[in-house]
C-alpha cells in the first residue's frame, strides 16, 4: 500500500521497465491531474 498526495493505493502484479512503478505511477497520476486542471480553467 502507497499514499500519494493523499490517494491510497494498493496494487498487486508484477512490472517491467527502467523506472519503479510507483514513480511511474506518479508521473501518471500528476499528468492526468494536470490535464484535468487545464480543461477545468
């Protein structure tokens, strides 16, 4: 279990790549944060 920017998040299965998945995860996360933000304004 991880806490980011206060979501928690539980996650089972397995991940390939060169970055973790939880920075993967939040790079995601922030991204589409980010786009709703600007379709927002």
């Amino acid at each position: 279990m991880e806490v980011i920017h206060g979501c928690t998040y539980t996650v089972t299965g397995s991940y390939e790549g060169d970055t973790s998945f939880l920075e993967k995860l939040e790079r995601v996360t922030a991204r589409n944060f980010s786009e709703k933000l600007e379709e927002t304004l």
